[in-house]
C-alpha cells in the first residue's frame, strides 16, 4: 500500500507520468483516472495543475493542509456561466486561502435535470480552471458531493442558495459551513429560458 505522500510528489501533472504511475503502482487510481480521458487532453488544465481527479486531489490538498492553508469547498454544474457564479465563487475564496470546486459529471446532471448540461463536464471544467478565484477543480459522478467532501476534509464548505445550514450536504462533516445568497435573477435555467423566447419570436 503505497502512502499518499508518494501520490502528492506528482505535481507537474503530466497526463503520461500520471498515468504511467497509476497502471503500474496504483490500479485504483488509473481506474479512477480513465473516467476523464477528455479532460487529459486539455493541455491549459494540465499544465496549470489545476484540474485532478479526486484521488490525487486529496493528496496534493494534504501538502497545503501541511502548510497550514485553509481548504473552502464548493460544488455545483456550472453549465453555463454567468456574473452570479463569479461573484458567487470569489465569496468562496474569500473564506479561506484555497478554493476548491467540485463539479457534477455529465452523467450526474444529466440524472438531476433532464436535457442537460448545455455544456459538456471537460468545457466546463476547463471553463473553471480558468477562473483566478479557483485553485483546483474535480468531478464527482454521484447526485451529491458527499463523498467528495469526505474525501476532501475541507476546513470550510460553501453552498450557494436560500439553504439551511443543517439541510446543506456534507454540513456534518465540515466545521465551518456558508450559505451564500445567490444574485436574483441570474440562472442557468433563466438564460435558457432566454434564449429559447428569443429564438421562439
């Protein structure tokens, strides 16, 4: 059983080196990385070490938990991205010293919201890694992050929308939990909704 520290010493992410070490030490890991084979071909992504798989994600936030960096997590589609979700994901960062945001797969959204997403989870992703406020991104392919915050062990867990505290998914798990109020109006399913008027008249 090889420790995590041995994983986290990947930290140039080169897709080869990466999968070469997964098939030959790690089966699991290579298991877990053949799920995103789409996204080992976005070379911005790679080279900026932004996007993992959750596998190695863990072990590279353990080297930033070492240094006493505060993890903030947060989830979501991100389908198709607007002003909300930017305003939306600098009040994450702004809680903590990294930002995590974990994203819905497209097989996920697809089960949570029929027809969608608009745009598939390596744009989407790729979309995100881009964004200055987002330290890492990953994909979860269940209908709720819950695993992926345990896996994670956040130190702060931020949910967008009018939710409780105790009603946010993986609140038991996380000692500092936000709900931040999303801006009115502003909606994936409102510029679809747009768009469809639009072209309808």
């Amino acid at each position: 059983m090889h420790s995590v520290s041995n994983v986290a010493s990947i930290q140039s992410y080169n897709p080869t080196i990466v999968l070469t070490f997964s098939i030959h030490i790690c089966p699991y890991l290579f298991a877990c990385i053949s799920n995103f084979p789409s996204l080992l071909l976005y070379n911005n992504i790679v080279m900026d070490n932004k996007f993992y798989p959750l596998i190695v994600l863990c072990a590279v936030l353990e080297k930033k938990k070492a240094m006493a960096e505060k993890i903030v997590f947060t989830n979501g589609c991100f389908d198709i991205l607007h002003a909300g979700h930017i305003r939306y994901l600098w009040q994450a960062r702004s809680l903590g010293d990294v930002l995590v945001v974990a994203i819905n797969s497209d097989f996920s959204v697809g089960r949570l919201k029929p027809g969608r997403p608009i745009i598939p989870q390596a744009d989407r992703a790729e979309v995100l890694a881009a964004l200055r406020m987002v330290d890492y991104v990953t994909i979860f392919d269940e209908d709720t992050p819950y695993e992926t915050i345990k896996a994670i062990k956040p130190h702060v867990l931020v949910k967008g929308g009018d939710w409780k505290i105790q009603d946010i998914v993986g609140a038991d798990l996380v000692p500092e939990v936000h709900s931040v109020t999303y801006i009115e109006g502003m909606s994936t399913t409102a510029i679809i909704n747009k768009i469809k008027g639009d072209l309808s008249d």
